[in-house]
C-alpha cells in the first residue's frame, strides 16, 4: 500500500467462502489483506447450517475463537460477511457487539443468495454497530464471479478510499 493512501483493514467472515472470496478480491484492489473472523459453532455440515439459520433468526451471538482484530490506525474498515435468514451472519453481530475504536470510515459488504435481499441486513447491521455504514454493498452469489459483480467491488473500494481521504 502506498504511503499516502488511506489505512483500510478488511474483517470478514465466510462459512462457505463466497464472502472470502468478495473480501480478497477487495483486498487485491486495496492492497491491503484480511481480517478473518472464526467460530467453531458452524462445522458440522447440515447441523452448523441449521445452528446458523437458527442463531440468525433468534439474533444469538456466536462466540469467535480468536482475539478480534486491532484495527487502532486504521482510516477505514470494510466489514464483509454473509446474510443469513435476511440478517448480517451471527459472527458478524458478535463482531459489532465486542469491535472496540472502530475508525470513522466504515463499509459494509455482503453476500447473499437471492432469497435474502439486502436492505433489511443493512438495517440491523446498522442498529446493531449503532452507526451508519459510509459505504454498503451486496454481492448475490449467483453474480460472484460475474464482470458485474466487479463493478461493484470495484466502486464499493472506491467510494471507502475517497471517504477515508475525506476524514
């Protein structure tokens, strides 16, 4: 990363790996790397998706395995993880419940299956960090690996490099 480009960590979680695979390709555009969150409450194949359809739905926090990132002097953070059952994925949740000095710029990038559109996750994300996302954006994974899908990533990194220039 440049010297004079804004500071921009990415925190993601992925069950699957389609939200992985969004954040790295935001990551290649930002030259920065990711933050991955973890829980084991999800391996278990057909079991850990219904624990997680369940835990979205009831809004249950899902304890992480690790220490959460430092994100202390960062310009801005992209949050990237999946919707389940219309909301931000367990993990996430838990993540703005416990993120501690968040930088001022914030994004917010999710994945979804076309059942679950995004607006109401943007909603309760938003409740849930208890302030407004300076840049949101959705990848369905139908689209993933689509030129229109890197449309968006590539406008979604741009509109969080300009607004941590601003701040």
């Amino acid at each position: 990363m440049l010297s004079n480009t804004p500071k921009i960590a990415i925190v993601c979680y992925s069950k699957s790996g389609h939200s992985r695979q969004v954040a790295d390709r935001i990551a290649a555009h930002l030259s920065t790397s990711v933050f991955a969150l973890h829980t084991a409450r999800y391996h278990m194949p057909f079991l850990g998706y219904l624990r997680a359809g369940l835990d979205s739905l009831r809004r249950n926090f899902s304890p992480l395995t690790h220490p959460l990132p430092d994100l202390t002097g960062y310009d801005a953070a992209i949050i990237c993880g999946p919707i389940w059952t219309s909301y931000p994925a367990a993990p996430l949740s838990t993540f703005f419940k416990e993120a501690a000095l968040l930088p001022p710029v914030l994004g917010l990038m999710l994945t979804h299956g076309d059942h679950s559109p995004p607006q109401k996750a943007f909603e309760q994300a938003e409740r849930e960090i208890g302030r407004s996302f300076t840049a949101k954006e959705s990848i369905s994974n139908n689209i993933e690996n689509t030129p229109e899908a890197a449309r968006r990533i590539a406008d979604f990194a741009r509109t969080v490099v300009a607004a941590a220039e601003m701040a």
